[in-house]
C-alpha cells in the first residue's frame, strides 16, 4: 500500500460553519446533489457550491507538491478522475509545461461546461469502469470524488484507478478519526456515500488491493 501524505496543504482553505450546514440541509437537497448537474455545481449553495468557478489561487499553489511527489515533467502523463470543470488539470498543464492531462467526470453538465481549453481533454465516464488500457497513465489523481460511490462501486473505482495508474496514483477520501470528527462529517456530508475511519480506510484499501498514495477530508 501506498502513504499517508498530504498532498494539498497548499489548497486555500476557509473556514467552515459545520453546525449551521447540519442544520440547513435535508435529504431532499442531498438528493438532488448526488444527481451532478446544474443544481449542484451553479445551483443553490444548499444544493453543492453555490457557483463553481476557476480561480487560479485554488489549485496552482498545490502543483509544485504534486509536482516534486510524482517527478512529474514534460511527456508524463495524469488522469483525474473525478475532474469536474478540469480547473485542477488547467492549472496542472500550465505549472508543469508538456504534462498531458485527461480527465473523466461522471457529470454531463461538468463537462459540457468545462473550461474551455480543456474540453478536448475531458469526458463523461464512470470511475467503476474507467475508458483506458492498462497503465494508461503514469500518475491517476482522485480528489474528493471516489466517496461519492456506494462501498462495492468505491472499490472498483480504486481498482481501476490501480490498473491504469503505470507510477502511481493519489486520492483523497472523506474520513474522520474520532466520534467528534465523525459528528461533523455526518452534519457536513451531501454527497459521499462511504465515509469511513482512517483505519478502516487502510484496511478497504488493501482489501481491494488498491496500492497508490491517499489522504483525507475531514471537515
């Protein structure tokens, strides 16, 4: 298995009013979320972001992190998995100059809204059966994505993250490690599906023979 590490300590972060977002949401909005189309990305903040745009302050300070992690350089490839937007591969493609960058999202309005020039770079794909050969790529990244699936479906995701990743791979996942942490997630969450103990993590992770780099959202 792969390490612990925490790839984006460099990503801006704000401060979060946990309790006030437990209270405002229902299931309906959950439900609504988890569909991935306009209402969650641009839609009522209640129902996903709010508005999803590109800012270069988001994700160009964590590029160097990936960079120096995975060697990355030019003629090197990535996937992201989960790509929404392709704002994070935008920025990826101009910090690291010849990196080829692909992305699959399982939203149709993502990637019909896409930043423009990375539409020739994203498609609408499941990452339970991602549309590549073998070792495709030499590093697969999965932000705040896999989660998003029921726990069978997740451990397919991470197996296929496995089989096209050629050098390595990256994800992020939604966890807690303590009751208190777990609180906070269950009055945070909209659209994860599994959300487990790090420990557990660990544990799914080698159950399903996913060997790549991880780490965690925890509200």
């Amino acid at each position: 298995m792969g390490i612990e590490i925490d790839l984006l300590a460099n990503y801006p972060r704000t401060k979060r009013n946990v309790e006030e977002r437990g209270l405002a949401k229902t299931e309906a909005d959950r439900a609504l979320a988890r569909q991935f189309g306009k209402a969650f990305f641009d839609g009522d903040r209640s129902h996903g972001y709010g508005g999803f745009s590109y800012h270069p302050r988001f994700w160009q300070p964590v590029v160097p992190d990936f960079q120096h992690h995975f060697a990355l350089k030019a003629g090197d490839s990535m996937l992201d998995v989960g790509c929404a937007k392709g704002f994070m591969m935008k920025d990826m493609a101009e910090g690291i100059p010849g990196l080829v960058v692909k992305g699959i999202d399982i939203s149709d309005y993502a990637i019909e809204n896409a930043l423009p020039d990375m539409r020739v770079h994203v498609q609408v794909a499941n990452a339970v059966s991602l549309p590549f050969a073998d070792a495709s790529f030499d590093v697969v990244i999965s932000i705040n994505s896999i989660h998003n699936l029921a726990r069978e479906e997740c451990g397919k995701s991470l197996q296929e993250i496995e089989r096209v990743a050629r050098r390595g791979a990256f994800i992020t996942v939604d966890a807690y490690r303590n009751e208190e942490e777990r609180r906070r997630m269950d009055a945070w969450n909209l659209t994860a599906q599994t959300i487990m103990h790090v420990d557990d993590w660990k544990a799914f992770f080698a159950e399903v023979g996913y060997t790549g780099d991880y780490g965690w959202f925890i509200p």
